[in-house]
C-alpha cells in the first residue's frame, strides 16, 4: 500500500487509542523523523472567493495561489458563519457557531439584549490548542483577532496610510508630498464613515503592509524550517481590509472588471433594512461609476499583492525540500462588497460576502487538482486540519473534518449552510435601531435571509434562487408562491438554532 491509498482509506483508522498519534512514519521527510505535517496557514482578511483566479475571474491575478489549488483541493462554495472579522474568525477557531458564544456582531452590547444570549457560552475553548497538547507550538505573523493569547506572536508591519487614506509618518507623508500630477487612479472614500476603499498610492510594492508582512513572513518561516520538529505557522494578512490602496503596478485595469451594478428595478426589491440602513452605512450608491471602477481596480490588486507574497512563502518551502510534507492552507474571515446591489464593504448576506476561498494543498496527503462542488461551512476548517495531523476533533462542536468529501466517501455534506449577524450589537449606530439578529439560510438552491429574532417584529425577508439568480437581484420574499419554500427553510434556521 503506498502513502495516498494509505490516505484514502481513512487516517483515522491509524490513531493510536489515546495518543493521537500516527502509528506508521508516514510523515518522515528528510531527518525529519515527525509522525506529522508542518501546516502553513494563509489567511486574508475580507477576500472574497473571486478575488482568487481559480475561483473564475479572469482579471484576478493570483498565479501562486491558483497554483496551489491545482496542486491540491479546492471548495468551490466555503461560507463563513458571520460577516464580519471577530465573530467570524472565533467561530471558525471553536468549530461553533456565533450564537453559541454570543459574539454575534463587532461593537457594544445591545440595547436590550436577544433572548438567544441568554443561552450563550461566551467561553470556548481554541482547536488550534490541540497542537500545543502534542508538543507543536502554534506561530503567528500578522493579524490576530481573538487568537491572542494562543499563538507565538512574531509580530506585524503598520501601514503607511490610516483608514482614511491620510499618510502616516514622515516617510509617508513626504512620498505624498513628492506627488506632482494627479493620478487617474486617485484615491475614493465613503461618504457615510469616509474609509478610504480603492486608490494608488506613491509606494514600491516593497514599501506596502503586505510586502513588509510577507519578509517577516518568510523570515519566520526560514527559522521553523530549519527544526526537525514540524510547525504550525499562520501568516494572516491585513489585505484587501480598507484602506484599499495600492501600487500602480499592481492595479487592475478596472476595463477588464465586469462585476455586475445594481439598477433602479433591482433596488426596490431589497429588504427594509437593506435599503435604509445598510445602504446608509456602506455608502455605495454615493459612489460614481468611474469611482467604483477605481475600488474595484485596487482590490483586486491588492489580492494580488498578497499572491506575491504566497509565492514567496512556497518557494521558501521549495527550498527547505518541505513542500510535500506541509499542509498549505488559504482562506479568508469573510468577503467584500464591491458595490453590487449598491453596498460596499460586509455585513450583509450576499455571496460575494459570506462565500470565500478555501484550498488546502499537501502531495503527500490530499489529491491533486480535485474541486468540491457541495458546500461547506468554515467551522469544518480546523477540524480538517486536525484530522489530517492526527488529531482527535472533539464531539462537543458543530464543525467536522471535510475528509469524507475530499476522500469520495460521501457526496452531500450538510443541507443547508448558515450565517448570522446581530445588528442591534453593532459599532455604527444606523445600524443598530430597531434591528436585531438576522440570519441566512442557505442551500443549493435557495437563499433566505430575514430577522430570527422577537425583538423585530417585521421578519423583513429576502429569498433568492440561486440556480436561476446567481447574482440575487430578485427577491422573491413577498411573492406567495414561494410561501411553503420560505417555510421550509425557516424551520432548518429553527432547528439549527435549537441543535447548536
């Protein structure tokens, strides 16, 4: 038997009762004599799944990322549990669903707190500690975002401009100051919360976050390689996150974007909520064409600014002869609006936000080339990881190690993928009146979206056929044909809520 038929027929099988250890030297590579892989871990914050070429646009440039997916497997729908950074990234540490620990929303508490906080457990345990327990000491370099007291923090790069796209230092300011033509390119702001989301800037890619990010990066990763013991390094970008600003070398020719604008028609359909209040906060529909195209030329962009920096890290792999035996894993906290369906940013339940890349890369473990059509949830992602270390996931979580479908044992996974944010706990006061928790439910063919909440009296629905509607321009809520659908997909969100 060789070491993929090994594989395939299950690692599981090969635990040692008790230890979580993998009997056979199935790992060994080098001097290394570990009984387990090394795990690079790359994690964008607000990437969107078609902000990665492989994913289907042929204007994102990411080459090193869509090389590792051909080299190893790739979910074509992975959704995240909640559209914003902290909730999000706590529910994919814990395997649990935002609601179970009660941090549903980035901001203070709400006025009158949902009923559903009640049965909260605000304190969860972190899967990645499941590494500390065999002796492998989990490594960070970048963001961190309620990982804080679990990684070995190496540190991170500021950036050069705040927020709002102002420069920061002297350094910066004087490159600013340096500029005498104006560029084409310049710089686009919310009108509502004036974040700054697309513009170049008077900077070398090596000068950028993410450059500077990636050397500690491949510094960091130079050191671990050399052990003979295996490691588990995340290296957690900051990028597309606003400010969205780039080099002009690495701007996208927006003449080559064609993502969809939302017309007259289409925005009357949209939820109460969608059209007062998110609308007020995302500031979309302020925005000219011409500056939509500018924000969409730099987002892109920067992804492809952190691919650059993924090449960087795999050749490092390449180098120490440890790319066969090391799990290369992407993946981001939740998407980006891009201005379809007049929003921008997240918060809101449209694909382009809940759905983000997912590939997990390793020859010695994982087929090569394969894609997963059935979709997934994120809270599966560290339960996988775990399973591919040898290491038990535990029974008291909601998510599950994806080996199944990536070994061709089963071909449906779960029946419906959920998310969840609770406005009324939110940091922007335009959307914290009147709101509560609102939830997606979301199938292979349907999407609802509403309130699950008895604060809000006024459900304030959207349902959306993805089959036939992929870009969800037609709400169907209101119409009573599709009454026994919206039926049935609330009483998965119930029994959702209540099983977990």
């Amino acid at each position: 038997m060789n070491r993929r038929e090994f594989i395939k027929t299950g690692i599981s099988a090969s635990l040692m009762a008790g230890t979580g250890l993998i009997v056979s030297n199935l790992y060994a590579v080098g001097k290394r004599k570990s009984k387990r892989p090394n795990i690079l871990w790359i994690m964008m914050d607000d990437g969107r799944a078609d902000a990665v070429g492989c994913y289907g646009r042929a204007w994102a440039q990411t080459p090193n990322m869509d090389g590792i997916a051909n080299q190893g497997v790739r979910f074509a729908s992975a959704i995240v549990q909640n559209p914003v950074c902290v909730p999000s990234r706590k529910s994919m540490k814990s395997g649990l669903y935002p609601h179970t620990f009660g941090l549903t929303a980035m901001g203070k508490p709400a006025g009158v707190p949902g009923a559903y906080m009640k049965k909260a457990r605000p304190n969860v345990s972190n899967l990645v500690n499941s590494w500390k327990r065999v002796g492998i000491n989990p490594v960070n370099v970048g963001k961190r975002h309620v990982y804080q007291k679990d990684w070995i923090s190496k540190g991170d790069r500021g950036a050069l401009i705040d927020f709002f796209g102002n420069p920061r230092g002297p350094e910066a300011k004087e490159k600013f100051e340096k500029i005498t033509q104006p560029n084409r390119y310049r710089r686009v702001n919310i009108k509502t919360h004036r974040w700054m989301i697309g513009g170049v800037v008077p900077f070398a890619p090596e000068e950028t976050q993410t450059w500077r990010l990636g050397d500690l990066a491949v510094d960091t990763l130079r050191k671990l390689a050399v052990s003979e013991e295996p490691f588990f390094l995340r290296v957690s970008f900051h990028a597309p996150h606003v400010p969205c600003r780039v080099p002009e070398s690495y701007f996208i020719d927006p003449d080559k974007i064609t993502l969809p604008l939302p017309t007259e028609e289409e925005l009357k359909t949209k939820p109460r909520f969608e059209r007062e209040n998110l609308h007020i906060y995302a500031g979309g529909l302020d925005l000219t064409k011409e500056q939509i195209e500018i924000c969409r030329g730099t987002y892109y962009g920067m992804v492809s600014l952190v691919d650059t920096q993924v090449g960087r890290l795999v050749e490092c792999l390449k180098k120490a002869g440890l790319i066969n035996n090391t799990i290369i894993a992407i993946n981001s906290d939740q998407g980006f609006q891009l201005g379809e369906h007049g929003l921008w940013k997240k918060r809101v339940f449209y694909e382009q936000n809940v759905c983000v890349p997912l590939i997990i890369s390793c020859p010695e473990l994982l087929p090569s080339g394969k894609v997963i059509d059935e979709s997934v949830e994120m809270v599966d992602f560290l339960p996988t990881l775990m399973e591919l270390c040898g290491l038990a996931v535990p029974d008291s979580i909601s998510g599950r190690s994806l080996m199944p479908l990536i070994r061709g044992d089963i071909k449906q996974w779960r029946p419906a993928c959920f998310c969840e944010i609770d406005h009324s706990m939110s940091m922007y006061e335009e959307l914290r009146k009147g709101t509560g928790r609102r939830v997606m439910v979301r199938t292979k063919e349907w999407k609802l979206v509403y309130f699950m909440d008895e604060r809000v009296p006024d459900k304030d629905g959207a349902l959306y056929n993805l089959k036939t509607d992929g870009d969800e321009k037609e709400n169907l809520y209101a119409k009573r044909q599709y009454r026994h659908i919206i039926k049935h997909l609330e009483g998965l969100a119930e029994e959702w809520d209540q099983s977990t």
